[in-house]
C-alpha cells in the first residue's frame, strides 16, 4: 500500500488543503479494506480501484461540504432575516424613540450633557474631554457613566 500512498497524496494535493491529506489517504486504504473484506474478491486493478475510491471519497465530500454549507447559510438567513420594507409602524416606533432618546440627552445635567456629546457624537477621548473640561480623566468616566444612567432610566421609564 505504500506505494500508492504517495501518488494519492498527489493526487489529493491540488483538490484539498493539505492538512486533509492525510487523512484522506488513509481514509482510501479504510474504504478499500472494507471493500475486500465484504466482497472477498480479488481486485484485477489495484491502481485503478484506489484512484476510482479517492475520486468517489472527493465527490462524497464534497457534497457533504456543500450540504453543511447550505444548511449553515439557511439557518443565518433563518436567525438574522432583515425585512426588505420598514414598514410604516416601524418607522413611526424608531422616530417616536429616537425623539426619546433626544429628549433624554437634552434633559441631562450640562456637565454630565457635554462630556457625553464631546465622547459619543465627536468621538473624543475621556483625556482629551478631561483637558477641554479642565476636570479629571475620572471625573470625565463618572459624568459619562451617570448620563448613561440616566438616559437608560428616562428610556424605561417612557415604555
């Protein structure tokens, strides 16, 4: 069988990554063990007989493979499936709590206001919002942080 080892591995070579060919070429000599032993029959070519059960095992793999896939890809599109349409009512409930959102914002403390704009709508550092503020890199986190809350609060509250 070592013979033909290395023209399978040949053979596998340009079709599979070659961590799986190995494994494929072990998996041909699996495959032809258990033809002869269920047919007990002599094989009349040998050479012929192993290349024709490597190029069925691709075949069987490659299906597999594309079943996987396919199955994979419809449970995605199962999962994460987008509308195409925003329906109207869709519309109206993201207006309606964009408009909750701002309301929250604008309802903030100034300090607490301003360093959350400078972080989340100008994409500024807690040190550079520290420095313009002329406060502390902490006292930047802690007015962020109390915002957050904040805002989360008046969100609940108004569902």
């Amino acid at each position: 069988m070592n013979e033909y080892g290395s023209g399978l591995r040949r053979y596998f070579a340009p079709r599979v990554n070659n961590a799986d060919i190995d494994d494929l070429v072990q998996e041909v000599f699996f495959q032809l063990h258990l033809q002869v032993r269920q047919q007990e029959t002599e094989i009349h070519n040998p050479q012929s007989y192993i290349f024709t059960v490597a190029r069925n095992l691709l075949i069987s793999r490659s299906r597999h493979q594309k079943s996987r896939s396919r199955t994979f890809q419809d449970a995605l599109e199962y999962e994460f499936e987008i509308p195409d349409v925003i329906s109207p009512e869709r519309a109206v409930i993201g207006m309606q709590e964009y408009r909750r959102v701002v309301k929250a914002i604008v309802g903030l403390p100034p300090r607490a206001r301003a360093a959350f704009q400078f972080h989340r709508f100008e994409d500024m550092t807690y040190q550079d919002i520290a420095e313009q503020m002329n406060i502390s890199k902490e006292s930047v986190k802690e007015l962020i942080h109390r915002a957050l809350v904040r805002i989360r609060q008046v969100m609940e509250d108004e569902t």
